[in-house]
C-alpha cells in the first residue's frame, strides 16, 4: 500500500467513525432527565417522585426501563392509581417491576423467555409479534439515556 492510498484510507474510516450517531453512552441526559424531556410520562415522572426512586434511577446503572406513557397510566381506573399513589410500598414495587439493573436493547429482548426485576419478580417477554413485555406492547425500543435505556410501553406492568 502506497503513502497516499494508506493516509487515504485513514482518512475515509476517521470520517467514517466522525459521522456515526452517538451511543448511548454519549447522551448527557439520564433515564429520569430523559423521560420528563420526552413530554410523555407525565404520570411515571410523579409516580416516581411519589415513591423516592429519583435518586436511584439517577446513579449510574445500567437500567433498563419499561417506561408507560401517560395514556398507559390512563387505562388504570382513576381510584385504583389514586390508591397505588397514597402505597408508597406498593408504588415502589411497581415501579421497580418497571426496571432491569442491566442495560438490555431490544434485540438482546428480542432473544430472552424471560427477566428477572429490581422488583425480584419476572417479566416475561414475546417478541413472536413485535416486542411485547407481560402483554404490554413496547412503542418505542432503545431510547438511550446515560445511565441506560428506555423502551416505552403502552401499558402499566403489574407484578403478580
């Protein structure tokens, strides 16, 4: 290889690397900082201010989180999320049920039966059709944050 074709190719793969999107690791906002941008989450937003896991799910991680969007929280009866907001125990357990301590994408998802909780139940997981997590359909997978990923679901995971 030639002086000129190997600063050529040095060139092209630096280029190359330059235009590639940013990975996760690169994002500046967190999971909580991520999902109030997002606009959408309105309710898990309060409910996790309501159960103090702002401070957790603000560490380092990796986590992974089933975020429900606010229509989600909407098909839960008014006086059953009133209820689970005034349990902190329970909301906690909720919530938790909503997160992996491991920053999983889709794809690795995709390849599972099932995983384990920070909540220490199980979610089990069918991508036969699509992604769908205990049911619940995943909208949106791989929204990166800093300290993990997010894959938004368009319905509140309950623990058994």
């Amino acid at each position: 290889m030639t002086r000129r074709s190997s600063a050529l190719a040095f060139a092209c793969a630096l280029l190359a690397l330059l235009l590639q999107p940013p990975c996760a690791a690169a994002q500046s906002k967190d999971i909580v900082d991520t999902a109030v941008a997002a606009g959408s989450f309105k309710s898990l937003v309060a409910a996790v201010q309501a159960a103090g896991l702002v401070d957790v799910l603000k560490r380092p991680g990796p986590y992974t989180v089933f975020a429900p969007t606010d229509e989600a929280f909407a098909k839960i009866p008014k006086a059953d999320l009133d209820a689970l907001l005034k349990d902190k125990a329970k909301l906690t357990a909720v919530l938790t049920y909503h997160v992996l301590t491991a920053n999983v994408s889709a794809a690795d998802l995709k390849m599972m039966k099932d995983f384990g909780t920070a909540q220490g139940g199980r979610i089990t997981i069918d991508a036969t059709k699509g992604l769908r997590i205990n049911g619940a359909n995943v909208v949106k997978a791989d929204v990166p944050a800093s300290n993990g990923v997010i894959h938004v679901v368009d319905t509140v995971l309950i623990p058994k």
